[in-house]
C-alpha cells in the first residue's frame, strides 16, 4: 500500500495541501520545501508517476472580516468602503498573473487555517479591514500558505501586511484643528477591536502631547465607524463636556452623524466646533459643509496587496513586509476658520 499525502506530510512537516502541490510539480513552492517532500516521499515508497497529474487551477482567497457566510460578489462590487476598493485593485493584478479570484466571508477561526492549507487550489490569501484574529495568523504561518493582510498590521506577529498611516493622518488633523485655534478637541473613534482605531488614537494623544496639551477625560470615546453612532456620542459627548471646541471623526459617515447632532444642540460647524472626518470617501466633498478629513487610498493598498502576495508565491524571499501608505489631509470648510477649502 502506498503512503498517504497525510502521511508524507507528517513525515515532512508540512501541510496535506504542501505536499500535493509538490507532487502534481505546482510552480508556487520554495525549493527546499519541494526537495524535502520529494525526499520524504521517495522514502516512503509513493510512486513518481503518481506525481504526474496536471496542476490544478491556481486561485487566491480575499477573505473579508465579518461572517461566515458566503460574499456574494455583487455585494463587494457595490461597496465602497475598504473591501470593495481593495477587491476592485486586487482583481485584475492576481488575474493577470493567471490567478482565478474568489470572495470568501470568515469568522477569522483559527481551524480555518488547516482548511485552506489542505485545499491544493488555494495559492494564497488577503485579508481585507482592519480586524484580524492572531490565532488564525499565526495558524497559517505554521501551515505556511502564502498571505498578505490588508488594512491592519499584527503586531507582535512579523506579516506581509498593508496599512494606512492611521497615525500620522490623525496627527495631521490634530495639529491643523490646533493650528486654527481649537485647543480643547475630542476624538470619536471607531471600535477598540480594530487596529486603524488603536492607531488614530496613538495619533491623537501624539500630537496633544506635542504641544503640550492633555487630553481631558471624556473626549475619547469609541464607537462603529457608522453615522448613528457618531451622532449618538456626539450627543453624549455635549453633555459632559459642552465646551468642546472640535471633534476629530475616526470615519466620514461619523462625521455625519456628528454633524446633526452638532446642528440640533444649536451649534454651527465650523465656527462653533470644527468637525473632520477621516478616509475621504466620496461624499465628504458634499457635505455640509464640506469635510475636512484624512485621505486613505485603499485601491493603492489592494494593488500593493496583490503585488506583494505574487511575490510570496513566486519569489519566495522569506522577510514580512510591514508597507504604509500615506494619508494625506484634505483641509475643507467643515474645520476652517474662513470656510477655505483645499479639495
């Protein structure tokens, strides 16, 4: 009887999905790993000509951080936040390279490694937003299936990732509302769970405390990237601290939100507190007024995605990229002191 992929991946210390690769001579495999294999199998008496079956397909998984169910395409293609941008950026780079693209939802468990390890038509994966299980990550490390995250880092773990200057956007908005006289700003930040959220606030208190300002207890509060939610603790916030002068949104839509509830508390934006947003989404130039925000290019970040995943998979070079894209501000009348705008 024959030995088992299983078995010689036992024995090789790799995954099932390795081996078959291997074995069916797929181009995507560092050499090392394919003379170990072959090695392995050689001694366990599997036969050469088993190996001569064609390859199978090449594809690459966009794994999208919300469900479990399956993503229908028309859905990401309708979307314009940061899935369908990188999606959209994605796509044609990996299908021309020869790759099929499938869209997948996931719960980010960390047994979904062993599944798409053992699948011999999955070559590769990109996580796309910015909420990312370690377990999962660094599952796949040891199963070593080519991925690259994009929209979150993972620190401490060292990944090929891609990332927005979440940091030094939030910085820049900071230093401008200050640059316009605002001393006393809050910020409303997305979820705590999500990275881009941990480093706006990194940015926030960064450029306080370069100027010497401390942030009061109260004006940092977290929310979900959505309208409701920054009018909901926009209304909360003017009840603790009704002497705000300006409020940072860690996303247009909440900016939105804020700005109704701006608007029924009686103020004016800006001249009774300034508002920006971040992101630049389309609709930020229509506000009203128009937003102030940080711009994120996340069709940039999906084409460098896929970049770096093909060179994963066909130049194996061993190192985790850690790539940061600029976020450049868009200075527009919802913060200026004379309704300016720069976009």
């Amino acid at each position: 009887m024959r030995p088992t992929v299983r078995q010689i991946a036992q024995q090789a210390n790799v995954s099932a999905a390795t081996v078959s690769r291997v074995l069916n001579d797929y181009p995507y495999v560092d050499e090392a790993t394919r003379t170990s294999v072959m090695r392995t199998a050689e001694a366990l008496g599997y036969p050469p000509k088993a190996a001569a079956r064609p390859a199978p397909a090449a594809k690459t998984i966009l794994l999208l951080a919300r469900t479990d169910d399956v993503l229908r395409e028309a859905e990401i293609f309708a979307s314009s936040g940061i899935e369908g941008s990188i999606h959209r950026a994605a796509q044609p780079i990996l299908e021309g390279h020869g790759f099929t693209v499938r869209l997948q939802r996931t719960r980010m468990d960390p047994h979904e490694a062993e599944i798409y390890a053992d699948d011999p038509s999955v070559n590769g994966l990109i996580f796309m937003g910015g909420i990312v299980n370690r377990e999962l990550i660094a599952a796949l490390q040891r199963v070593r299936l080519p991925f690259v995250v994009a929209g979150a880092h993972v620190n401490p773990l060292q990944v090929n990732c891609v990332i927005a200057d979440y940091l030094e956007g939030m910085a820049h908005i900071v230093e401008h509302l200050l640059a316009t006289g605002r001393r006393r700003i809050a910020l409303i930040n997305g979820p705590c769970t999500t990275t881009s959220s941990e480093e706006k606030e990194k940015g926030f208190r960064l450029a306080l405390a370069q100027r010497g300002i401390s942030d009061a207890p109260g004006t940092i509060n977290c929310g979900d990237f959505e309208a409701g939610s920054g009018y909901q603790i926009t209304q909360q916030l003017l009840a603790q601290r009704a002497d705000v002068e300006a409020i940072a949104y860690a996303s247009d839509s909440m900016a939105i939100g804020g700005i109704s509830a701006l608007r029924e508390s009686g103020r004016r934006v800006p001249d009774d507190v300034a508002v920006t947003g971040f992101y630049d989404y389309d609709f930020a130039r229509f506000t009203d007024p128009p937003l102030t925000t940080a711009r994120v290019d996340f069709q940039a970040m999906g084409a460098i995605a896929a970049r770096r995943l093909w060179m994963l998979m066909n130049e194996p070079d061993g190192q985790a990229w850690t790539i940061v894209t600029p976020c450049p501000l868009v200075v527009r009348a919802s913060s200026s002191l004379n309704g300016h705008s720069t976009n």
